[in-house]
C-alpha cells in the first residue's frame, strides 16, 4: 500500500509547488515549467493513489490534528466512490498541467505566472481534498478553497472588464450554493444519532431513518439547489456560460471538466449513503430539472457564436445528462427499497444507472477538457473567440483540429468513442423502467428517454457547427488566415486526453467492471457479471440489446481503410478534371462560406418559442435601389432565464435595498440617534 | 442644555468636572484609599482645567459663532432630558434597591450617572456644532466616570490613567478634525456633512 504514505505527499508536494512558483516569479519561463511540472506531479501522485484504491481495493486515510473537538476528525478518507472521482481529477489535471507550460506563454509579459502558477496547484489540491474529505466542516472548507481560488483564476484576466464581472456572478452564486450546502449539513449534524458529530461516519448512520420526514425532504432540496449551483443545473446555471469561458482556458477546462463533477461527487455521497433514497419523489425531481438541464443547454450551445460560451453551455447539458442518470438511479433505488424482495431487479437497473453517471463523468472530464484546450489553442493562435472570425483553421494547425475533431466525435457520442459509451448505458437504464407501476414514472422516464435523444441529435449539431466553423472551409479572417500551430506541450496534453477519451471508449468493457465496484460500494449490488459478457457490454435484465465497443472499434480500424482503398481503386481510377466551382459570376471567398449562424438558423427557427430571436436586416442603398451598398445583418436571441428569473428578484432585492436606504440620511445626528434610541429600547426591554 | 452660548457650555462643563472631582475627593476621604486621592487630583486638573482651556482655544482660533444652533429647541431639550432622567432612575431602580448587589455609599450615584450619559449622548444628537458634539462625548464621558467611581470605588490606577490620557487625546483629535471641518466647509455645522453621503 503506497497510497497511505502518497497522500500526504500529494499535499506537501502541491503546496510546494505553490510556494516554487512564487519564489520563482522572477523568472517567467522557468516559472511556468517549474509551476506546472510540480502540478504534473501531483496529478500523477493523485493518479497512483486512486488506481491503488480502485483495482487493489483498501482504504487511505490521513488526519490532520484539530484543537476543536466539537468540529470532529479532520480526516480524509479514500474510499472507492472518492477514488474514482480522484481518478477524472488526476488523469485531467496531468493533461492541463502539460498543457499549462505553454500555453501560459500567451500571458508573457502582461499577467504575472506566478499568480497562475500557485493558484492552480492550490485548485487542483481543493479539488483532490474535496473529493476526500470526510467530514463536514472540513470538506466546507475545502470546498470553500476550491471555489475562492476558481474565482481568483477567472479574474485572471484583471484588467479585462467582462473577466471580473463574470467573477463576481461566479462568486455570488457559488456561496450561494454554499450557503445552502452549509444549512443541509446543519440540519443533517443535528440529527446524527448520539452526541452531535459532523464525521461523514457519523452522517452514515442517518439513513437508519434517524431523519425526521420533513427535515429530510429539506436537507434533499437544500442539496440538490447548492450543489446543482456548482453543476450548473438549469436554472441556477446562468453563472456557468459566463464564468468558464472568462477565465484562462487551462482554467475552464478543469472548472467545466471536473470542478462542477465534485457537486455530482457530493450528491451520490449525501443522497445514497447518508440520507438514503426512499422516497421515489426525490428521483423524479432530479429527472425533471436534469431533463430541462440537458435540453436548455444544448439548445444555447447550439446559438452561441463565441467558442467557449458554446463548449460551457455543452457543459450545462452534459452535467443534465449526468443529471437525468442520477435521478434514475434514484427511483429505482427508492422502488427497490419500498420492496426489496419483489423488486430486486430494480437494484440492478439502480447499479446500472449509476454506473453511467460515473462513466459518463469520467468521459466528459476527459472530453470536455480536451475541447477546452482545443479552443484555447485556438484562441492561443487566432486571438479570438468568435466563430465568424475563424475557418480554415485544420490546414493551419493540422494536430490541434485532429484533436479537437476526437474530442468532438466523444461528445457528440459517435461510437466506439466514450460519449457514446456513457450515453448507451444510459439509455439502457432508462428503456428498461416498464417494470415499475407508478403512472409518474412511466410519464416521466420516457419523457427523460425522448430529452436524451433529442439532446444527443442536437449535441451532434452543434459540434458539427462548431468544428466546421472552426477549422474547415477558408479563413474568414486575417487573425484565421495567420494562424501557426501551437507549441508542443499544448499538443501533448490534449494529445494524452484524446487517446484516454478513445481508450476509456474502446477499453470500456475492462473499465466498466472496476466502476461497478465503485458503484457496488454505494448500493450494495454489484452486476459486473451480469453487464459484461466477454467482449460484449449488455444491460442485466435480458436479452435487450447489446454492444461491444471493442469490436466496433476493431471493425472501424478495419473498415475505415478497406472503404478508403475500395472507393479509391475498386472503380479503376477515374478521370480527374480540375476546375472552378460554378459561382454565378461572382468571384468565391471566404464570405460565401456557411457560417456558423447560417448553420444553426434552421434550429433557430424549429425552437423560436424558446430562442424568441430578434433578426434585423438593414440594407444601405446606392441611388439606384437595385444596387446595394452594403447589408448589415444581426440577431439576437434573448435570454429567457436572466430576463425572466433573475432580473425580477434583482429588480426586488434592489428596490428592498432603496427602501431601507432611507436611514441613510448622512447626518451624524440621525445615526447617533440611531444608535441612542436602540441603547434606550434595549435597556428598557432588558432591564 | 438651555446654554444657548458655547462658552456657557463650556463652563457648566468644567464645574461639572469640578464636582466630580470633590466627589472622587469624598470617596477617598471615607475609603482611605491612596489612588483614588490621585484620581480626584487629576479629575480636576484635566477635565476642569486643561480641557475646557483647550475647548476655550479651538473655538477662538475657528471663530466659532457664539450660539449653539439646536435642531431640536430648548425648552423641548429641557423636557426631553427631564424624561431621560427619570427613564435612567427607572431603569436602575432594580440595581440599587433589590437586593445587595452594590455596596457603597454613593450607589445612588449609578442614577444620576446614567442620566448624565443620556444627556451627553443626547446634546451630541440635537445639536449641530462639531464642538457641541465633543461636548456632548465628554459629557457621556463624565457620566461613565461618576458609574465607575461610585459603584465600584474607582478602577485600578492604570485603568484610570489609561482613560485620562484616551480622553487628552480624543478631545486633541476632534479639536483637530473641527479645525480641518471648519477649512473645508468654512463652517463646524456637521449637517453639511450630509454631503458625503453615497
């Protein structure tokens, strides 16, 4: 067992690297290798610590000593649930730390490295301790680092005024959420059988039905708003599209890869194994929000013309999909409970469900960060994050859209890749409910089933869109038409979250054993057996449907080729011509192209109700009306959520704050007499 | 409080001070104690002498106007703190005539005390002058002294120091900060400080 005396040096080692890269600030190159290569190392002592757990089994366990013995034991515990989430956190945080060191040469000069380079070890610790702690008021505090250093790293950028007005949006609603976290803890620590303990232990024991029924619908709700803030769960999600793509790109990619990952973390942990889920309300309230989640968010990706709103909206929708995985996990979990005996099929469809949460988990933290580096290397060589402004981009920077095209294959679930993986075994869990008798559920899953294909459909647009209107076609500017490759290290961790996003895809029947064992560590059941037969993955209740990954991948590596040589030689080779396209008389360039608006405009019009687009044409005339000057065209969408949820609470909060800004009159005399009239009142009640 | 003339304030303050000291004075008579001698001294010196001198020169070097400028009108004031006294007698009514708690000969003091405070807080809330103001904390001051003195005997000397030389340098401070008032707005009437409001 290495582990027990890794994690210590995973803390030590991080903070040092903090610290290196502060000493080092002096020397803005060997900063960021010194700063980022510590981080590499962390990852990789994260990496080691979590594969132990997983594959060999056992516990680590580390306490820091603490002098209040009413706050419990400040210890972090690595079980298998922690691990596998320590496992998305280090196998990410490798390949942005390698990325790191070169693309934070884009800040030379302007933004200090060392800043950079100390938050991000201190982030990418939160995040490994916030999966680990186990105890309430430490993982508070760790969550609290995690989020205070997140937003540090979103104004990175400080001299850039949307950077730090996204920040405060980002740090508003995440305390927020913490504020609500910190209530349901409250409620659940004063519940805990015996003498008051915030242990995570001690928290176990609640889902003996210590709970009271109303404090334990509270706690739920409480949960599920504070963490779905960190998710970005619609519609407490509006800070997301803001915030992830204002901060340095290295930085997005693990806020929208793993960050918003530990709330899903923190659920699965509170719900199954502290509160225990009994109550089939509770699934199908996850369902419903999820199901809206995923579908809202597909749909602003799908309009959105900068690049990275576009990816953290994707975001949005793939944390719905995870979403809509959990909730399904939890009615059956909870159908299983009222009935174990009669329904003990329903715990395998609870392990199954599960089991796609966490795949799908790892697989979009794979794929996510990859597409967030793509676009920071994008933006690295263009300086730009509109769409309109780029095209022709696979030609200039040959390994950047090789690899930006996996990881939008991932995500749009083509298989053998791993979106479609997680996606599949999704589908299975959710297809199989007409086993339960309950007309809500009957409504409401297939209603999840049909929001998950439409999802998958429109996913698929919009990164066909966004791809195409990155890289292919002709440059549609000069910052475009001057585009060079990016440096190598930016390469080779997108490179090495590419191959782990094919490789989880591919390899996914070896893969999915080792999360049952994770998932059979929260429920109890474990269906490995029933799930993977040889080579082929099929869903534990019969003959269904069934898929195997790896053999689609060995046809594909088998087909692509032989379709490749048929069509090429099979025919006899064809005369080639070569000449213009027809063009009307008009001379081609690059603003003929498809654009990324043209593109998505059909969908733009199929979902109006909930886009309410605003288009205007304007068309300037010569003196002849047949010849025309110049057209100008734009449209908006209007954001239904700010405009219609936000803007009335902060129309209310503000008129409040006027109301009682009366006392502010500005007279010392008025706020002595203030002061003297509460002095009186008090000594008078109190006397 | 129906001073309309800041140098009648002034006065009434230093006899104020004046009478605290021979109180202090009375107290030491009777307890013998050796540091409450030297608190009686200095009561009289400081707050009756070098205070009120110090008052006297900020307000001849500003010029301040002789009349005092009350938001709320004199004999209102008058009834108001005539109120307050028999709201501090009531609400130490408990403290000095149940039970045993306090010991000492001047516990009917405390009343008299609480009075003085509330009247000091109240001169600095109806009064417009930045000086009434400080009149008005010295005031307060006082009325916490007389509490200390005769309801526990007098603190320990370096307490007592220490509040001595505070209330040296408050009053330095404010005398100060009345002058750069007085620059700033050509006038020491803190309701032009509404202005820094937002």
């Amino acid at each position: 067992m290495y582990g027990q005396d890794l994690f210590p040096l995973l803390i030590s080692a991080s903070l040092g690297g903090a610290l290196l890269s502060i000493v080092t600030k002096r020397w803005e190159q060997a900063c960021r290798a010194i700063s980022f290569t510590a981080a590499a190392v962390v990852s990789l002592i994260g990496l080691v610590i979590a594969l132990e757990v997983l594959l060999v089994g056992g516990q680590v366990a580390f306490t820091i000593p603490t002098s209040v013995a009413a706050l419990g034991h400040f210890t972090f515990v690595v079980d298998r649930l922690s691990a596998f989430f320590m496992l998305a956190i280090s196998s990410l945080g490798l390949c942005v730390s390698i990325y790191s060191i070169g693309y934070t040469r884009e800040y030379a000069g302007r933004y200090s490295p060392a800043t950079m380079g100390s938050l991000f070890s201190i982030f990418l610790l939160s995040l490994f301790l916030v999966v680990t702690a186990s105890n309430a008021v430490l993982f508070l505090i760790m969550w609290e680092t995690m989020s205070l250093s997140s937003y540090l790293l979103v104004v990175y950028e400080s001299r850039n005024r949307e950077s730090v007005s996204s920040g405060l949006l980002y740090v508003v609603m995440t305390h927020l959420g913490t504020a609500l976290i910190t209530v349901a803890f409250i409620i659940m620590w004063l519940h805990t059988p015996g003498e008051h303990s915030f242990d995570f232990s001690a928290f176990r024991e609640l889902s003996a039905g210590a709970l009271p029924e109303a404090a334990r619908a509270a706690a739920f709700l409480l949960l599920l708003v504070g963490f779905g803030t960190k998710a970005g769960l619609v519609p407490l999600h509006v800070w997301l599209p803001q915030a992830h793509p204002a901060a340095p790109s290295n930085i997005s990619a693990m806020m929208s890869g793993v960050m918003v990952k530990t709330a899903v973390y923190m659920l699965i942990r509170c719900y199954f194994d502290f509160l225990g889920v009994t109550d089939s309300w509770w699934g199908l309230v996850v369902l419903l929000v999820a199901s809206v989640s995923a579908l809202v968010g597909v749909l602003y990706a799908l309009m959105e013309e900068d690049i990275k709103r576009a990816l953290a909206y994707s975001t949005v929708e793939n944390v719905g999909l995870i979403f809509i995985g959990l909730g399904a996990a939890m009615v059956f979990q909870s159908y299983y409970l009222a009935d174990p005996a009669a329904n003990a099929h329903l715990a395998d469809l609870a392990a199954l469900a599960l089991i796609a949460v966490l795949f799908h988990t790892l697989a979009h933290s794979l794929f996510k960060g990859l597409l967030f580096m793509g676009a920071g290397a994008v933006m690295y060589a263009t300086h730009t994050r509109d769409l309109e402004e780029m095209g022709g981009l696979a030609k200039r920077m040959r390994w950047t859209g090789i690899l930006f095209f996996i990881g939008a294959l991932s995500i749009s679930a083509i298989p053998p890749f791993s979106g479609f993986v997680g996606e599949w075994l999704m589908f299975q869990s959710l297809l199989l409910t007409q086993n339960i008798n309950d007309p809500m559920v009957n409504v409401l899953l297939p209603v999840a089933v049909a929001v998950l294909a439409l999802t998958g459909a429109l996913a698929a647009a919009c990164f066909v869109r966004v791809f195409g209107a990155t890289f292919l076609a002709r440059p549609r500017s000069k910052h475009a038409a001057e585009a060079v490759e990016v440096p190598r290290t930016m390469l080779t961790g997108m490179g090495i979250a590419a191959g782990a996003s094919v490789l989880l895809g591919i390899l996914s029947v070896f893969i999915v054993p080792v999360i049952d064992s994770v998932t059979s560590s929260v429920l109890g059941v474990s269906i490995a057996s029933k799930l993977v037969n040889g080579l082929v993955l099929m869903p534990p209740a019969g003959e269904f449907s069934s898929m195997s990954p790896v053999i689609i991948g060995a046809l594909l590596l088998f087909a692509v080729p032989f379709a490749y040589f048929a069509t090429r030689d099979l025919g006899g080779r064809r005369p080639v011509e070569k000449g213009d396209t027809w063009d009307c008389g008009t001379p081609l360039s690059s603003r003929t192209e498809y654009s990324a608006a043209g593109f998505s405009n059909p969908i733009n019009r199929i979902f109006r109700s909930i886009y309410r687009p605003h288009t205007e044409v304007r068309t300037e005339y010569t003196s002849s009306t047949l010849i025309k000057r110049k057209i100008s065209f734009s449209s908006t969408i209007e954001p239904v959520f700010e405009r219609y949820l936000y803007a009335p609470v902060a129309a209310l909060v503000i008129a409040l704050a006027r109301r009682v800004g009366v006392i502010q009159k500005g007279s010392i005399q008025a706020y002595l007499a203030y002061i003297f009239v509460i002095l009186l009142v008090l000594l008078v009640v109190f006397r | 409080m129906a001073g309309n003339r800041m140098l009648t304030l002034v006065r009434l303050f230093a006899l104020q001070s004046l009478a605290l000291g021979a109180l202090a004075l009375t107290v030491a008579l009777v307890t013998g104690s050796a540091h409450i001698y030297a608190v009686a001294i200095l009561t009289v010196v400081i707050k009756g002498m070098i205070i009120p001198w110090m008052l006297l020169y900020v307000m001849r070097q500003i010029k301040v106007d002789r009349e005092v400028e009350p938001v709320v009108s004199i004999p209102m004031s008058l009834l108001l703190c005539g109120g307050l006294t028999v709201v501090a007698f009531y609400l130490t009514q408990p403290i000095i005539f149940v039970g045993g708690a306090i010991d000492t000969i001047t516990k009917n003091c405390l009343a008299i005390s609480l009075a003085v405070v509330f009247i000091g807080f109240f001169t600095m809330i109806s009064r417009k002058k930045a000086i009434t103001q400080i009149m008005g904390l010295l005031t307060m001051e006082n009325g916490l002294f007389l509490a200390a003195i005769s309801v526990t005997y007098g603190m320990p000397l370096i307490v007592e120091l220490g509040i001595f030389f505070d209330i040296l340098v408050a009053v330095l401070i404010m005398g100060l900060f009345a002058f750069r008032i007085n620059k700033t707005f050509a006038s020491v009437d803190t309701t032009i400080l509404r202005r820094l409001r937002d």
